[in-house]
C-alpha cells in the first residue's frame, strides 16, 4: 500500500501538524477564494448545462456527450484530455485528463463521475433553480462535483498555482452502474491510483447537523446469491425422516442465522430479493424473481439475492468465510450454495494517511475561517470508485456539493455548498501539489 503513512514520513509529518487558529491564507490562496466567488454564476449556467444533458449509465451518447463538455472545460486549463472507450465492458466510456507541473512534486488524482442514474426513459430530466437550491438528475451526484473540480481548477489557474501542479483526473462513465468485467472497467482508474500520490473523490458532501464532515472512508459493496434445494413431495410428510425440511426452511434457516450469527461493527448485511416453490428463478437482470408451487406441497427450490457492506477487504474475507459456513450447516434432506458476484466495489479503510489528508483540509477551514470538520462514520456513506484506489494511495471522498434526495426525482443540489468546496479544493491541491513526492 502506497499510504501516506508509509510513502511519504515527510508529508504525513507536515499534514499532520496542530491547525495554527490564526493562520491567514497566502495572496495567492486568497485570489484563488475571489475567484470562485466572481464566477459562481457561470459555474452555477455550467451546471444547468451539463444537468440537461442526459447521462444515464446506459445511455451511451448521453455520457459521451458530457464527456465532450468536460473536455472542453479541461483542454483550455492545459489539460491533455483522452477518450477511453469501454465498449468491453458494455459501457461507454471514460474521461482521463492530465495536467503536467514541477518535476518531483506529489500527482494529485481527481475522482468524479460523468453518469448518473436516470436513464433515457426517466420523468425526471432538467435542471432547475429554486433560489440557492438546484434541483435535476445529477445535481448533486455527480455533475455538481464535477463542476466543483472545474471552479477550483479555474481559480488556481487565475491564481498562478494550476502552472506547477501534477494533476490527472478520472471521471467514469459508469459509477452508478459499473461495466462488467469491472477489472476492465476500472483497470484505467487503477492504474491512475498507482501513479498518484493523494486522491480525492469529489462526489458529495455529507453534513451532520449543519456540519461539514470529512469522509476519510467509505464501506464495500458485495453482491451474493442463495440456492437452496430440497426434497419436493406431499406436504404432509414434512420435516420426516423421508421427506426433510424442504427448501424455503433451508433458506429461511440461513438467512435467520446470518442475522443472528453476522453482525460485528461497520458491517451491513441485507436480503433484497426472495422466492421458493416447486420452481424459482431470477430474470437475467437479478432484479425479478418468479416462482410456482402450492401449499401442499413441499418446495424444491428456494433463492435469494443480497448484499453485505464492509469497512476493510479482511471484514469482507471474513464475512463471506462466516457465510459460507453458515450456509453448509444443511437442515436434513436439503442443500445450499451460496455464490459471491464478481464485479463488488471493495472499501477504504480509514488509515492513518487518510487522516493525514483530512487534517491538512482543517487547516485549510482554519485558514478560510471554516469549522473543523470531524470524520464522517463510514456507515452513514456508500461505495464509490475512490475505493478501486484505496489499495494503492491515500485519499479524501466528499469533496462535491451538499445535495440532498440523490438518485431519486427530486434530487437537489445546495448551490452556495460548490463555492464553499471549490475554495477547500483549490487551496488543498495547491498545497499538496507544492510539496515533494
């Protein structure tokens, strides 16, 4: 693991020192803060721009569209922007963008997402305005941090930091619903997190009561499926030493013992998905089942879909381990399987260079007269594609817009929350990107 911590004694040193209370930002950091404010409408017509631009997941052109408009923001920053194409994956594509600085000074990566999960046949389709709120698909996950990205770039280039800064930025075009394979769909983002030095993912902010939080983790997702089987025959011979417990028993005894047995701290565990009978099935999507039977007689066959979240990639080992044992204590006359899917998202674990990075952004807020921000607890965020680089290079989620009602008709993007992002961005990868890798 390339962590702080470990890489780089120096910089987790100096990220980690006391926040001096009266510290003033420099005269560049404070042109970089004018800025953001002297072109909060244009970014907030940006904003609106790519929110009508439909982008779901699956819509092909629709991402590719926004991945021109992106290009055409990052090209005159000096950015060498490239296409890369996911047609293996079934995906459109992604956006890697690469700016060249100092020799011998930390690569910062920049995470964020060009899709969003409203599709082509959504009712929910254009940005709208309400005061210092902006409501459309993607507002605020993630055109919104997106558009941070760029308002914090444009002010360090206005200040004259942007010149000697290392900087690539991912921007998947399949967050919300990743390619499969996913080692193919993510090998670009992956190798990026190789190179960097710090990561920071620019999908939303969490707050807590009106507090910023700093999210210096996010949790797993991993998908599993349960068969189980039994003797099918009349009902009246249930639970005999002819017949056995059926298959629904079977499976209602595995997910009653996952409840029982799975729980530990960080971990969630769910079952979204449920049918038995004398024949069950899943469609091709995972998300339909269909079953038949009657009630007098005793099911053969019983499936169910799910998911776990973990905080660490040894949680998720040993979960599927406890899992998979559970799953092999077989009721009589019955069996089971139980099938982890590829393509799960894997975790950021809160490390020590995490930390790191979440302690030099306080003394940013410091510097710009912000609150401290506290570290978020893992459960109360997702999964994200900052976590394909978690193995390989400390980093920082939550760097985008407050927004609220994500992924649902209605979600809303709090407009004054880019300014404030913008700033923090701006003024944190100017001074990571000054110092030496």
């Amino acid at each position: 693991m390339k962590h702080l911590l470990t890489l780089a004694p120096a910089l987790i040193v100096a990220l980690s020192l006391p926040v001096v209370a009266d510290a003033k930002l420099s005269p560049a950091e404070a042109k970089m803060a004018a800025h953001v404010e002297a072109n909060y409408e244009p970014s907030v017509a940006l904003l609106q721009q790519l929110v009508d631009v439909n982008s779901g997941s699956m819509n092909f052109a629709g991402v590719e569209q926004v991945g021109r408009m992106m290009r055409a923001e990052l090209e005159p920053l000096g950015f060498k922007v490239e296409w890369k194409p996911m047609a293996a994956a079934n995906r459109a594509g992604h956006i890697f963008a690469t700016h060249a600085g100092k020799p011998g000074t930390k690569r910062l990566l920049l995470i964020g997402h060009l899709d969003t999960v409203f599709e082509k046949d959504s009712p929910f389709q254009k940005f709208v305005r309400k005061g210092e709120s902006g409501e459309g698909p993607g507002a605020g996950d993630d055109k919104g941090g997106m558009v941070v990205i760029l308002m914090a770039l444009k002010a360090m280039k206005a200040a004259g930091t942007l010149a000697g800064a290392n900087i690539e930025i991912a921007l998947t075009g399949d967050e919300e619903d990743a390619g499969d394979p996913i080692d193919v769909a993510r090998a670009d983002l992956i190798a990026a997190g190789k190179r960097a030095d710090v990561a920071l993912d620019f999908e939303g902010l969490v707050t807590e009561n009106g507090r910023d939080m700093g999210s210096v983790a996010r949790r797993s997702s991993n998908s599993w499926t349960l068969t189980a089987t039994g003797k099918a025959g009349h009902s009246s011979g249930i639970f005999s030493s002819g017949a056995g417990d059926g298959a629904i028993y079977e499976l209602a005894r595995i997910v009653a013992t996952f409840r029982k047995e799975l729980p530990e701290p960080n971990l969630t565990f769910n079952v979204g998905l449920i049918a038995g009978g004398q024949s069950a099935a899943f469609d091709t999507d995972g998300v339909r089942a269909t079953a038949t039977g009657k009630s007098n007689i005793i099911p053969g066959i019983a499936i169910a879909k799910g998911d776990f979240r973990t905080l660490s990639e040894e949680q998720t080992a040993r979960v599927k381990a406890k899992m998979t044992a559970i799953v092999a204590a077989h009721a009589p006359l019955t069996d089971a399987k139980i099938a982890f899917e590829a393509g799960g998202y894997p975790a950021m674990a809160p490390t020590d260079g995490n930390r790191a990075i979440l302690t030099a952004l306080n003394g940013v807020n410091a510097d710009l007269g912000l609150p401290e921000m506290p570290p978020l607890d893992p459960l109360k965020r997702g999964a994200g594609d900052i976590s394909f680089v978690a193995n390989d290079v400390s980093g920082l989620a939550g760097l985008g817009p407050s927004s609220r009602g994500d992924h649902a008709p209605g979600e809303t993007v709090d407009l004054n929350s880019m300014k404030r992002q913008a700033k923090r961005a701006a003024i944190l990868m100017t001074r990571l990107s000054g110092q030496r890798r």
